[in-house]
C-alpha cells in the first residue's frame, strides 16, 4: 500500500501520478517498467517517489487494486440491471460478459493484465491477496440463488464460493493459454458452466418419445 504521504498529496498530482504508472506498466511487464519514465510523466522527483511508495511493487500492486475496484464498480453495476431478470447460472454467464466487456473498453488496463500474465510468479502472488473478495462475491450471488430456491439448499456456501472463485482463474489460464485473448468467443465460459450446472457425473440417458 501506498505511504500516507502519497494519500496526503493533493488529488490532481495523485492522479498524474496513478495515470503516468499506467501508461508504463501498460506498454511494459513490471520487471521493464522504469520508475525514472514513471516519475518524469509525472513530474514529480525520483526521490520523492520513495516518500510515497515503498519500491515499484507497492507502486504496481496499487495500480492492479484500482483496476480490480474498477472491474467490480463496472461489474456490480453491469449485473444490476439484469439482477431480478435473469436466473442465477444466466447471471453468472452474465458475470464473464460484463467482465469481457470491461475489457475491451478499458483497453490500457487491458494491456496491465497481459503483462502481470507474464510474470506469473507476481501473478499469483497479487491473485492471492484478491481472493478474499472473489469469494465474497461469489457468496453473495450463490446466497441469491439459493433465495430464490434455485440451488441445492444443502450445498455449503462457503465451499461453493471458493470452487467458484477458482474456477474463475483458471478460466484466465485457459483463455490466455495460447497467448492471445478473444473476449467474442464465450465456448470456454460456456463449458465452464455447463459442469457447474450439471457437474461431472455422467447422467443418465433420457428415454426418446415413442420408445
């Protein structure tokens, strides 16, 4: 987290300096970033850089922490007006749409996420300290769905919450996975909740009509 010097700057100068680290953390991976290009967008002194962040990691792990409240603002707002209209698995289909969307407008922030993917031990690491609020979601949505009596009542919510928020990772594992990103193409999201909705147990084979 930033020093309480950098939350006691006054909000414009804050913001040039938020702006400045996103055009550099967008154009390179966080071990090529430079403070110096950093510090001189900004305007502001290398050495005072020190007097609000600890190193360039406190710097980039802000950065992806207004992204991530960015990304849940877009989300929860995108999700509200389809809140009482759809089901719950129509909402969670809903959740990856909003969540594609997001990216394709935001495309700076965008560019931040494909290069913290190829840093994947810093990947992991900022994954974590998120997770708490991925689950939280997904805690919320599930204890909607069992409301309104659309889930099985003896599932352990807490449970099903994690399974979710994992499930939501790997998907950034395997939509990345040959290096390009295709926000159009919804056929992984899709098989993702198939086994959700049916799990992975084979079912049973439903007579054909006139047999």
């Amino acid at each position: 987290m930033p020093k309480d010097t950098f939350f006691n700057l006054p909000e414009d100068k804050r913001q040039r300096i938020i702006d400045a680290a996103i055009d550099e953390f967008a154009q390179r991976s966080f071990h090529d970033a430079r403070i110096t290009a950093i510090v001189d967008t900004a305007g502001i002194a290398k050495g005072s850089f020190y007097q609000y962040f600890k190193d360039k990691k406190d710097l980039f792990k802000y950065i992806i922490g207004l992204i991530a409240e960015k990304k849940i603002e877009y989300v929860n707002e995108d999700m509200m007006r389809h809140m009482q209209d759809y089901s719950f698995f129509q909402l969670l289909r809903e959740l990856y749409l909003s969540a594609f969307r997001f990216a394709k407008e935001n495309q700076r922030l965008l560019s931040i996420g494909i290069q913290l993917l190829s840093s994947p031990d810093l990947y992991y690491e900022i994954i974590g300290e998120h997770r708490n609020t991925s689950i939280e979601f997904y805690a919320r949505l599930l204890e909607k769905g069992m409301a309104a009596g659309e889930l099985d009542p003896s599932i352990d919510v807490a449970v099903a919450a994690r399974i979710l928020a994992g499930l939501s990772y790997s998907m950034v594992d395997l939509i990345y996975e040959d290096g390009k990103l295709d926000f159009d193409d919804m056929a992984i999201v899709d098989q993702m909740l198939y086994v959700v909705e049916n799990g992975i147990k084979r079912q049973p084979q439903r007579r054909q009509s006139g047999m």
